[in-house]
C-alpha cells in the first residue's frame, strides 16, 4: 500500500468468502458486512458498522447488521498500523456501561497498539540497501484469505 490509498473491510459472518462467490445472494447470517455504506444492503447500515476505537489505528466491527446489533462494538477488534480513519469514533455508539475499552484486557489492547519509538537496525543488517540491483519483484496471485476472528472481552 502507498501513502493516502483506501481500503475498506468485509466479513462472512458464519460463513466463508466463497460461499458468498459461490452464491453471491446469500443472505441471513451469512450476508457479507461492509465497512463502505453503499456496499451494504442499506446505505444506513454502515454507521456504526466499523468505528475507530482510538486515534492509533485501533478498529471495531459488529458481526451482523448494525441495525439488529446489540452495538456493544467488541465483536471484532484489529488495528491497522498508519492508517488515518475516516469512519465514525466509537465514543458516539457506545454507552459507559458497555465500553470494553476501560476493562482490563481493553486497557492492553489500547496499549499494545500505542505506537511505540522507532528502533536501531540489527548490526548484523547492512543500513543501506543497493539500488543499482533491485530484487526481482513478482506479482502472486493467491486465493482469498478466509479468517474467522472472535474476540471477546
């Protein structure tokens, strides 16, 4: 990725990318969620469906729609390391009572995610790379990455 490119997220819920390839109007508990609002079903769907926990690259997103969730955002939880969110804060969906951040495992998280100071190279690695020579690159293409993650606190 470069500088300024936007991604944006789907999940499976209960399901697999490929079984939405293979029958694209899957729906029910296996409807693909999307962190772009016209991507989902409704346009209203993606508030709160992926929020910004914090101002490290910390993200949240419920595993069903947010209009039947119960929107305690700590279904599943990932950082992307310098990535600029233009989504809406967490403080806006989640109530005090509900807010895992202030658990102690939410703590952590937080923390572990904080950026940290930049550190020396490994002596043993050469500081400079050549640029006379470039490694070879090669275009993969690899099937698509099916993940289930869960967290819970």
């Amino acid at each position: 990725m470069k500088p300024g490119d936007k991604i944006g997220i789907m999940l499976v819920p209960n399901g697999t990318v490929r079984e939405v390839y293979e029958n694209p109007n899957i729906g029910g508990d296996k409807q693909p969620l999307f962190s772009m609002a016209t991507a989902n079903s409704s346009d209203a769907e993606a508030a709160g469906q992926i929020a910004s926990a914090d101002s490290n690259g910390i993200f949240v997103m419920e595993d069903m729609p947010i209009a039947s969730s119960d929107r305690d955002l700590n279904d599943i939880i990932f950082a992307f390391k310098g990535a600029a969110p233009q989504v809406i804060s967490m403080d806006e969906l989640i109530g005090s009572n509900t807010d895992w951040r202030t658990s102690e495992a939410g703590k952590k998280l937080i923390a572990d995610a904080a950026p940290k100071s930049e550190t020396k190279l490994d002596d043993k690695k050469p500081d400079t790379i050549s640029t006379t020579n470039p490694p070879e690159t090669k275009t993969e293409t690899t099937p698509a990455i099916e993940a289930k993650i869960r967290t819970r606190f």
